[in-house]
C-alpha cells in the first residue's frame, strides 16, 4: 500500500469538510450527515468542531434559503 501525498489527503478532508458545513447549513443533524456521506458521526462532530475554530460560519439556512438566526447548539 502507498501513503497518499500530503497535499492530496489535505485537499480531500477541506473538501469533506465543505461537504459537512453545507448540509449542517441546511438543517441536517450529525447523525444525518454521518448517514449521507458515509461516514461516522464522530468525524462530522470533528469537522464542525474544526469549522467552528477556523471561524467558519456555521448559521443555518431559513426555508427560503436565506441565512436565518444563528442557533444555540
């Protein structure tokens, strides 16, 4: 088995953790996005967590897909 290079396994975990920031934006739970992504629900607590640190903002999309209040985890 060959090790990935760096810069590759960094430029796919950004990307998952885009992926995890936008359905978390959308109003999916842990759990939910954990089952969407095929992935544990763990690594989406990381990721969020991660999200969070870096300033990201993690606001909620409205119905009308306009960011609503932010809410209280």
């Amino acid at each position: 088995m060959i090790a990935e290079e760096r810069a590759i396994y960094e430029g796919r975990s950004r990307e998952r953790r885009n992926e995890i920031v936008e359905l978390h934006r959308q109003g999916l739970k842990g759990y939910e996005i954990a089952r969407e992504l095929s992935v544990s629900v763990g690594l989406v607590s990381m990721r969020l967590k991660e999200a969070r640190e870096a300033g990201i903002d993690l606001t909620r999309y409205t119905a009308d897909g306009d960011m609503g209040q932010k809410t209280a985890p």
